[in-house]
C-alpha cells in the first residue's frame, strides 16, 4: 500500500521539481537574509503539509479512519 502511493506522490509531484527548482535560485538571490529563511521554510513546510494532508486523505479513503 505504501509502494502505491508513493508511486502516486512521485507521479504527481514529478512535472513539479524544475518549478522548485526555479523557485529555489529565485529566492537566493533575494538580498534580505531574514527573508530568504523565511520563504526557504514555507518552500518545505507548504509541501510537506500537503503530502501528509495527502497521505492522511487517502488512508481515510482506504481504511476508514485516519493516519
């Protein structure tokens, strides 16, 4: 089942990885350095979130109760 959804996860999120790439040399070259942490932790907290978010939808979905 894991398998399965990893194979899912990487699916979708693959066609992302060059936009976070870009994303990711856009915000070194911000001058502010406050800023640039900032923006660097909502770069891994956002998608993070919305794996687990992800992950916990389709266990309920699966299972019928959640992670």
């Amino acid at each position: 089942m894991e398998y399965i959804l990893e194979l899912i996860l990487s699916i979708l999120f693959m066609p992302f990885e060059s936009k976070y790439d870009n994303l990711k040399n856009k915000i070194n070259k911000i001058p502010s350095k406050a800023l640039k942490i900032f923006l660097k932790v909502l770069l891994i907290v956002i998608p993070l979130a919305l794996i687990v978010g992800l992950c916990c939808l389709c266990s309920y979905i699966f299972r019928g109760y959640w992670i």
